[in-house]
C-alpha cells in the first residue's frame, strides 16, 4: 500500500539550510506537498510541486523531485528560530485525498 | 477570507460518552475532509465529502463514527460510544475540488482526550 516516509528530527543553527527528505511509493502520484505544522495548530500549505517538475523555488524554499527514486526534498534557506515545527510529506494520487508522512521535527538553535 | 473553523478546540470526555465535532470549511470549496491525526502521525484520512455526499468513507470506523454533511457546507463527525483509544486531534481540511492541484486546507483541530 501507500506510505510515505520522513526522517523523525532535524536539528539546525539559525541561518543554516535545512533540508527535510521523504520518500513516497506510489508512482502515479499526481502532486507532491509541503505543509507545515505548530504546536497546537492545523496544518499550514507551504508549496507543492506536480510531478512532471524536477524542482520548484519559493523564496526561501526549494522542492526537489527526484520521480524516478521517489525522492522529495525540502530545502530551506536562512532557516530562522520561527521555522521550527513538524513538516509533512504528503502525496497525492488521482481523485483522492492527501496520503501524509509522520513528519520532521525541524529544530532551529539560535 | 475566513480559513476552515472547527469548534470546539478542545473537548475531554469520559469513555462510553457521545462527542460530536463541527466544521466549516472555506466558502465555496466543495470537497470536505475529516482526518485523525495521532500523536507522533500524520494525518489520515476518515472520510471525504464532495458536496453532500460522501465518496470516500472506506476508513471510517462505521460502528461508532458517522458524519454527515447536510446542504453541502458544514460538517459534523460524531463518535458514539468514544473509547480510550479514541484520544486525538480531528482535523477538517477543505478544497475547492479534487482535480487539478487539490490542495487542502486545514483547520486548527478539535483536540479529543477520553479519559
């Protein structure tokens, strides 16, 4: 079946990048997310990418799509004490709904 | 524009005892989504409306959970009799629809303890 999976914990210094990986198994995945979760709060989108893209820029966030390995990364640049939190990998397959990570635990030490 | 609102926050009850959970997703989006999320675990999907009907129900837990959707908009999830193992946050998410990008968008979750 479906199954995403995230590295458990990241731990960086402010201003470093950070990059948080995952890996999916399904490959008809149509779209490939970011969110990023407080505590105490729901889950905020952070990017996408479809599947047809290597890779895709935001500011201060870049997604890799590796679709042959199933690999996607999220790579934050400046990575600043208000970016700690839980990330999730999440994919999407045609007509459903997301199919979620267990997350990255992102500690940013000032 | 208003986000998805889900109240209450926060609910502890003792097992045995009904809950119930009220969701109001983005104006306009048509596909409603309930999802579990465990401590430690991402989201998983219970159920998926579009509109008013339910088209993806197959990890609801029907002996004690059910939801509905009435008129298309606001949702409510019941569980009924909770259970211990029932201790979770329940997350709404809403999208405009499931084709094209289908990005969802939660809201803050209603974070259960069954004592």
């Amino acid at each position: 079946g479906e199954d995403v999976e995230q590295s458990l914990f990241l731990s960086v210094r402010e201003g470093d990048s950070s990059v948080i990986n995952c890996t999916y198994t399904d490959s008809s995945s149509t779209y490939l997310y970011w969110y990023k979760q407080e505590p105490g709060a729901g889950l905020q989108l952070l990017t996408y990418i479809f599947s047809n893209m290597d890779m895709k820029q935001d500011q201060r966030l870049t997604v890799l799509l590796n679709k042959k390995d199933k690999h996607l990364s999220l790579r934050i640049a400046d990575t600043q004490t208000g970016d700690s939190a839980i990330y999730f990998c999440a994919e999407k397959l045609a007509g459903t709904a997301l199919i979620f990570g267990k997350g990255t635990t992102l500690s940013v030490s000032s | 524009e208003a986000g998805v609102v889900q109240s209450p926050r926060y609910k502890i009850i003792e097992k045995k005892q009904p809950v119930a959970f009220w969701c109001n997703p983005i104006s306009g989006h048509n596909t409603l989504y309930w999802y579990l999320q465990n401590l430690g675990q991402g989201p998983e999907l219970l159920i998926r409306y579009e509109n008013e009907e339910a088209v993806d129900d197959s990890q609801l837990p029907k002996d004690r959970f059910s939801a509905e959707r009435l008129k298309g908009v606001d949702s409510t999830l019941k569980i009924q009799p909770a259970e211990l193992g029932d201790s979770a946050v329940y997350l709404c998410a809403s999208s405009p629809g499931t084709s094209g990008r289908g990005e969802q968008f939660f809201g803050p979750g209603t974070r259960l303890t069954v004592l």
